[in-house]
C-alpha cells in the first residue's frame, strides 16, 4: 500500500494501447552554464534557442505546461569540467559548464507515465485530467520529486496530464493515501501534438 509520500517525478512505463516502452529516447542539447537542476522525471521543454529547459509551472488549467514540453528528462551526458571526461549523469547539476551537454528525452507523446499522486486517487478520477505539484529533487539520487496535484483533478480540457490508469499490485492500489498512478500528456500539451511552434 502507497501509504508514505515519496514521489518520484514521471517514469515511462509502456506507450497508449500496450505498446512497448523500448527505452528509445532523443538527445536534445542542454545549454552550458544553464542554472537550474534537472532532475530525472522531471518535465522539460525546448525552448526558442533550441535547447532544453525544465518546465517550472504546473499543468493545471491556471499555469499550463507551454507549448515547447517534449516530455520528460531521462538523463544526460557531457564533459565534466572538472574531470575532463565525458560523463553520464542521473540529473543536470545546476550551472555545470559544458559545451557538449546533451539531456536524453522520452519524447514520444503517446507514453504512458507513472507517478505519484500527493494524495489518495479514487477511481472515479479515471480519464479526468490532472496538473502536477512542483519540488525539488535529490541530487543524491538525482531523481525528480515531482507528483501529481489531487487537487486539480478535473474534466478541464487544458489541465496537462491525462489519468488512464493505476498501479495495481502488492504495493499500490486505487485509493491508496498517496496513489500511484498511469498519466499520458494530455492533448495539446505536449509540443508534436501543439500546432503552436516554440
């Protein structure tokens, strides 16, 4: 039973109609000396210079995600300036000045996520849509600690992630005190379903 708060930001699980999550994802550069942690989970965007920045607002019908949200923050590699080498990091360290930092994003729009709700979701909630709750993420773990806002759980065409599914087993289950729970990007949201460029 998911009774202890512990979010863990967005993890691809399978893609809409049980395709398979292959790992696939699209490297995207990260500007050097860009001065905000990414954290694994977390929602990012591209921006109007091209490179890859976390999206800081919450997806609920007051503060939607914007129109450059590619999906979600998988990882990154780039030379540590202070090691000289490449690396492969969990997170982006804030400010890390690196010419060659590339984020690798779960871009595709038909994934199917997992996260954790900051409260209990019932099962009437299946196919209302959902906006997420915004904190920081362990730069020991380097995962994100994003999870979905109960709050904002509403049929609003513009919140910005849709419920299709719960986690159901021997740890989590529909109405849990802080439910896991299976969200897609809810139409429009997500920039190759947005006619609106960057």
């Amino acid at each position: 039973m998911a009774s202890v708060a512990a979010p863990y930001g967005l993890r691809p699980v399978n893609l809409i109609g049980g395709q398979v999550f292959a790992g696939s994802t699209r490297q995207i550069a990260i500007a050097s000396g860009y001065a905000t942690n990414i954290f694994y989970g977390d929602i990012v965007a591209v921006n109007s210079s091209g490179v890859v920045v976390k999206v800081t607002t919450l997806g609920t019908a007051a503060s939607q995600f914007g129109n450059g949200v590619i999906g979600v923050f998988l990882g990154c590699t780039y030379t540590d300036p202070n090691l000289k080498y490449k690396v492969n990091k969990q997170y982006w360290p804030t400010g890390t000045v690196a010419s060659d930092a590339q984020a690798y994003i779960c871009d595709d729009p038909d994934t199917v996520f997992q996260a954790q709700a900051n409260g209990s979701v019932a099962q009437t909630a299946l196919g209302n849509n959902i906006g997420v709750v915004q904190t920081t993420g362990s730069t020991t773990t380097g995962d994100s600690a994003i999870a979905l806002d109960t709050t904002t759980i509403n049929t609003t065409s513009t919140i910005g992630l849709r419920i299709v599914d719960f986690v159901n087993g021997p740890f989590s289950s529909v109405g849990d005190a802080y439910t896991d729970v299976l969200v897609k990007f809810n139409f429009g949201q997500h920039s190759y379903y947005n006619a609106t460029g960057v």
